[in-house]
C-alpha cells in the first residue's frame, strides 16, 4: 500500500506504535491505515474504514491526513482533515475517545557500523545468493552506470534488465544514491521500488537477477543463478473471519535444486499453500524467506523470480510454440530488447525442453504432455529461480505423467528450485523431498518420498488416502511433530531461524502488494496483444468459417424477406432480422472470449499485464471483425432494395448508409454485451445458451412485436436492449410510421427526425461504453488477489 516519495525529504524517521506492535517510518514512503490487509498499519476494528488516513512526510516534517472515513480521525480530541503530528503525537481512528490508538515517538539514530552483508538478508551464509560476492569493485567517486547496454559501467547480462536501467551517484557529501534512468522492470532498494533513494552501508539495491550491496569502500554484486532455497515458517490461513483454517502453521524448508511435490486429499490446502508461496494470495500469518529474504516484505523485487504455471495451459492453442513463445516475450521483456535477443532466449528455452522438433506445430496439436512443456517453456523466459507447478499431470497417461516429472527433475538439476504440487503419486520417486497435508492444512509428512508411506504404516497411496478421509479426527500433525522425521527434515534443517527469533525492524521495508512494473509501455502493449489476437483467430479455421459465413446467410434471409421493394408486408420483418443478424454477429463473436482465456488473463496479470490495454485489444480485433460483418450482412440484405425511405432520403446520409451505420453499431455494441457475458460466466459451456437467450431477449424487446412506448416497467427495461435503439433508428431512416401506420409504429423513437435519429444511435454509443466499463471491473475478479488495485 505504501508510496514512495522524493527522497528530498529532510523529516525524522519515527515510531507509531499500536496495540498490535510497532513500525519504523521512514520519510521516503506514505504509509496508510485502515481495515484493508494491505494497508501499512492495519487496525481490525470495525469503526475503521477499509481506507482510513495516510501519514506523509512533509520536508522537514510529518502530517497525516484523514482519507474521507466514515467514523474519522482524530488528534488534540478534535476531529481532523489534515494535521502535523510529531514524537508525542497521540492519534484515535473511528472515535475520539475509545478508538484505536496510535502514539508517536522519536526513534534515535543507528549507530555509524559498516555492514559485511546485505542488512536485509536473515543469515547470509545459509543462502546461495549472498554467502559470497560474485564480483567486487572499488566503488569510484562518480557515477556508475548501469544496465543491459555494453556501454554502462556495470554490464548486466539480462533480458529483464533495461539497456540504461539505473545510475549510483555520488552526492556532495560523499554520500550515494540509487536512481531509476526509466527502467521497464524498475530498481528497487531493499525489496522495495524507487525512482531516486539514499543507499546506506548494508541496503540491497535489486536490478533484475542481481543484488548490489555497498560495503566499506566496494560495491559488491550478487547473482541469483537459481540455486535458491525457500524456508516457510508458521503459515497461516484463515477465511471467514478466522472461523475457518485453510492452512495451519505449515513449516518447512526447501533446498537448492530441489524438487518439492506436495500431496493430498481434496480440500487439505495445496492451492491454499501455492497461492501463498508465490504471493498470489499472501498468507494471514507466517513468512517465507526466498534464500535468506522475507518474500512478503520484498515482494515487489522477488516476484519477478517466481514462475508459476497454473493446471490449465497458459497459451493460445492456435498458435504454433515458436509464435505463442515469441509473443510472450514481447510482452515479458523490456521495450528495449531487440527482436534478435529475444528470438535467442525463445530458442534456448525450446532446447531446454526438448521442443526442437515441435516449434512449428500449433500448440493444441501438440500431446499433453507437450503442451506442459510449452507452459513451462513460456516461464522459464525470465529465468525463474523459483518454478511452481499446479497439477501438471492432471489428465495425463501414466507415461506422460512419468515424462512431465523426469522433465521437472532435469529443471531442478540444472539450478532452480521446483515446487509441483499434484495428485499423481506414480512418479514421487524422483523427488528429492515429499509434503503431505491433511484436512485443515496441516502438515502430515516432510521428509524424503520413500519413507512416506513406511511412516503412515501402509504399502499403497489409496490407502493412505482412504485413511485421510476415513480418518478425520485423527491428528495426524500432531503424529509427525513427534517423530524423527519433524526433527531431522524441519526443526534441523532450516536455515533461518524461526518465528519469534527473526522480527520486522525496518518499517520501511513493509510488504509492497503494488501491481508489477510493465515491461512494455501501455501502447506497445496493446500492440503486441492485437497481433497476438488476431493470430490466434486467423489460425482458427472454424471460427473463420463461422464468421465469413454468418452475414451472408442473415443476409440471405433478409433480402428474401424484403424483396425489390420495404412495403408494409416486408419492411418490418426485414428491420427485425437484420436487428438479429447484428445481434448474433456481434454477441456470437465475442461470448466466449474473455472465460476460454481466464488462466491465461490471470497469469499475464500477474506478470505487469495491462487491464485495459488486454481488453481494448480485443475490442479492436473484434470490433473490426463485427463491423465488417455487419457492413456485408446490411448490404447483402439491401444493396439494390428501394427503402421507400420518405423522399428517398434518410435523416442525414442517404438511407442505405444509414442503416448500415445502425447495423454496424448495433452489431458492435452486442459485442460488447457478449464481452459482458463472457466476463461473467464461470465456464465456457454455459455461453452459447446464454447467447440464444440474448438473441431472444433483443427480438421480444426490439419494438418490433411489442408495444413499448408507455409501458411502465417495460419501456424502461428495454433502453438496456441495443436492438431497441438499432431498430429506432433503422425505422426513422425509412420513415416506418408511414409505411406501416399504427400503434406499433407510432413510437417516438421511431420517427424520421434527426434527433431522434442522433439519441438512438448515441444511445447504442453509451450502451457500448457501459457495458466496457463493466467488463473491465469483473476482469478484476478474475486478478490475484494483490493485483486488485
């Protein structure tokens, strides 16, 4: 929640001091207060609000200032708006005398001692990353450059990395300072992003893959080549408000290279736990040290060393790999990498999986197995040091299952830390470590894949299995915590020390849940997001048919309906199906579009994905798409037919044009309907019933069978309809009231006026754009939970 503030500010670090503990702010940063988990002071009390002040450095001093709350803030026993606080300062939220309480206090300056290692990093020695420096150099009294670029002065070999990514400056005072030069994938000090920030002894500047560190007279560099270990302590989750356990106290290290398979009944927390490791969805309680580092705290550095690939595939299968891999990178690399060096990693990460041979079929030709690859394939671009994998054997052979685990071995092997969490037992074998969870989310088994079931006293998983589910009041955590097994492969083996021992010191380094930096800008982006998507459609044979074929054969039936000439037998059942035509050719476009790529959405979102950028890509291709459909479906259905418009004129163009434009408009705005659709449903399977009752539901309130106008409760319900101001403005266009006189036709919308003509299309207008907006506020339900901002 916090934001980082020019680094010109001169005002004290303090202490605010709750009855739920401490943090240390510094002037750098905003810190926040509310009900909301990722607040930076979060006070669980029910006369908060979710979003209740923000406490600022001004210059040389401090104010917080109350963020419209309902029951408000207060300071000196007065309610206040903006107010300057200091050591002393006593401050009450949601009520003056017995809301929650928070007192400031000085915080005295550390003393001047020249830090060994990075200050942030519990226990240096036990990790892979900072037990020794990969480079040291004398640090020189001038600038130091760098970036991915040969002429920076510290050349960084990775796609990540910007060609100019930062600068260390010198100040007057001797002093340092660490600036982003407007990298793409942004700089960060001890986990956190900055634009500008002062560097002391000991803080670790982030840069990519690498860590900088100033020590004594030296910079020196650390690289994180992979070989990383994870150590989880305590985590804890708990839903409805804290009624119910989804994972309990789950502890645990993870070596090096290794391979770590989590098993378990249904139900017993394994997507719980992923979610929490990879920061998805951060766990209640607990921490997670990425090789000596709190994750949560530097999450906004660390999450681009996570790679994720969830159960379902995470490609466009109409694609071939190399195209879906190439695309992919566009979008997960810096604007400033060349198509070249991005072409080299695509074609390094297709050796490594084996994929040589496959690069030039379409993804969803590919086997099961295959296609797992390609998903792992696209996550390894980034060179992950951290890979997660949910269930990648789901729905898999026995010897696809076998193959996907001996693939995930080599990964491990060659230097990365591999978390697979599945339900297949046929391949533990090649794990080096085994997690079983039982119901609640509590830990049954850790230790080595073998000794497992000796350990539960039975010779097959059913069994074990059967027991978990059998066996519900048995404590089965209770059972490990008191064996050898607790002893040897947790309590001896973590490398950091446990909760209690190891505590937040520096408030300034408070968990940052901010969206991730985009490594394109919104516009290249969008570019990349059209290609890709109209690629993807063009390579879908069946859609293409579908869509040549459906404006002829709606305009077929309409120009059979009309004949030479709209009279009063003809007119209005040619309006009324080309009102359907639209409708479908626009609805049936996009119905499906948004839920058949759900997983896909969610990951790149997680990984600097635009929201708007992704759905104004597909109103662009689609749009276009559903316009030219409805152009060929109007004049298929008209060209050559006498409208009988009233003097052979429309309201403002000639009238052939004119109902092409409401068509055209009708057909769009149905298409954003079927977007709203799409976003809404939960599975693909339920669209097209949905479509045929959209379709329905446009003939019934259209106008053309019923009488709306004055109808209380049904007039109004039908401005929601598009087809209604569709055929509005079609009828006014060829003067329907006369051709066809009655009650029907006597609808003020349907007059041959140009205002009434201009509010129905406007209308179709506004319908469009509401209904965009509301696409884009339910893409969000589908977002991890920390990308909902």
């Amino acid at each position: 929640m916090g934001e980082w503030r020019p680094s010109a500010a001169t005002a004290p670090e303090l202490v605010l001091e709750t009855e739920t503990g401490s943090t240390v702010m510094s002037p750098s940063r905003d810190y926040h207060v509310g009900r909301d988990p990722l607040s930076d002071i979060v006070l669980d009390d029910a006369r908060v609000s979710w979003h209740h002040a923000v406490l600022h450095a001004e210059l040389d001093h401090w104010t917080i200032e109350d963020e419209h709350s309902t029951n408000g803030t207060y300071a000196d026993g007065r309610r206040i708006q903006e107010w300057d606080i200091g050591p002393g300062s006593v401050i009450r939220f949601g009520n003056v005398t017995d809301g929650p309480r928070a007192v400031l206090v000085g915080r005295a300056p550390p003393a001047p001692v020249a830090a060994e290692r990075p200050s942030s990093v519990s226990m240096p020695s036990a990790t892979g990353t900072f037990r020794q420096p990969t480079t040291v150099r004398p640090l020189p009294a001038r600038t130091v450059r760098i970036g991915r670029a040969d002429d920076n002065d510290v050349v960084i070999d990775d796609l990540v990395v910007s060609r100019r990514h930062a600068e260390l400056r010198v100040l007057a005072d001797g002093t340092y300072e660490i600036v982003d030069v407007g990298s793409h994938n942004g700089t960060y000090l001890n986990g956190q992003p900055v634009a500008r920030a002062p560097v002391a002894p000991g803080d670790i500047i982030g840069v990519g893959h690498r860590a900088y560190c100033l020590v004594g007279d030296e910079l020196q560099e650390y690289v994180d080549t992979g070989e990383v270990s994870l150590d989880v302590q305590g985590l804890t989750v708990t839903v409805d408000r804290g009624r119910k356990t989804l994972l309990d106290q789950v502890s645990f290290p993870v070596g090096e290279k290794c391979l770590l398979a989590v098993v378990g009944p249904s139900g017993a927390g394994k997507s719980t736990l992923l979610n929490a490791l990879t920061g998805l969805r951060p766990a209640d309680g607990g921490t997670v040290f990425y090789d000596g580092r709190d994750l949560y705290r530097d999450y906004a550095e660390l999450r681009q060393r996570i790679g994720l690939v969830p159960q379902d595939d995470i490609l466009h299968a109409q694609l071939t790999v190399r195209r879906a891999l190439g695309y992919a990178a566009e979008l997960r690399f810096p604007q400033d990498t060349e198509k070249a060096e991005r072409r080299a990693r695509v074609d390094e990460v297709i050796r490594e999986l084996g994929l040589e041979q496959r690069v030039d079929q379409p993804i969803h030709s590919l086997s099961g197995g295959q296609r797992k690859r390609v998903s792992v394939a696209l996550e390894l671009l980034t060179k992950p040091s951290l890979l997660f994998l949910d269930e990648p054997t789901s729905g898999l052979d026995p010897g696809m299952d076998r193959s996907v685990m001996h693939m995930l071995r080599g990964l491990a092997d060659d230097g990365r830390t591999v978390i697979v969490v599945t339900h297949s037992v046929l391949s533990l074998d090649v794990c080096d470590r085994l997690l079983v969870l039982a119901a609640g989310g509590r830990i049954a088994y850790y230790g080595p894949p073998r000794d497992a079931l000796p350990f539960f006293g039975f010779t097959q998983w059913p069994e074990a299995f059967e027991a978990f589910e059998g066996e519900r009041d048995r404590d089965w955590a209770r059972d490990y915590r008191q064996s050898p097994f607790h002893q040897r492969y947790i309590a001896n083996s973590s490398a950091q020390p446990f909760p209690g021992a190891y505590a937040r010191t520096d408030g300034a380094a408070a968990p940052s849940f901010a969206p991730p930096p985009k490594p394109q800008s919104w516009g290249s982006q969008l570019r990349t997001l059209v290609r890709r998507y109209a690629a993807a459609l063009g390579a879908d044979r069946t859609f293409l048919a579908i869509m040549i074929a459906l404006p002829f054969v709606m305009g077929a039936m309409a120009r059979a309906l009309a004949g030479s000439r709209l009279t009063q037998d003809t007119a209005m059942n040619a309006l009324l199906i080309l009102c359907v035509g639209g409708v479908l050719t626009g609805a049936a476009n996009a119905v499906r579009e948004l839920v058949k790529e759900r997983v896909i959405y969610r990951r790149e979102r997680a990984v600097g994905l635009s929201r708007s950028a992704y759905l104004i890509s597909k109103v662009v291709v689609l749009g276009t798409i559903t316009v030219l459909q409805a152009v060929v479906l109007t004049l298929v259905a008209l060209l050559g037919v006498d409208l009988n418009a009233p003097g052979g004129k429309g309201v403002l163009l000639p009238p052939l044009v004119e109902v092409t434009l409401a068509v055209a408009l009708l057909a769009f705005t149905a298409m954003m309907l079927g977007l709203l659709v799409s976003a809404l449903v939960r599975k693909e399977e339920v669209t097209m019933p949905l479509l045929v009752l959209l379709a329905i539901v446009q003939v019934v309130f259209c106008g053309a069978l019923l009488k709306l106008n004055g109808v209380p409760g049904v007039e109004q319900l039908a401005w929601l309809v598009p087809s209604r101001w569709a055929l509005g403005a079609m009828a006014g266009t060829i003067g329907l009231g006369k051709i066809i006189p009655g009650d029907l036709t006597a609808d003020p919308l349907f007059r041959h006026s140009a205002g009434v003509w201009l509010l129905n299309m406007g209308m179709l207008v506004a319908l469009s754009v509401v209904f965009g907006y509301a696409v884009a506020r339910l893409l969000r339900r589908h977002e991890p939970a920390v990308m909902r901002k």
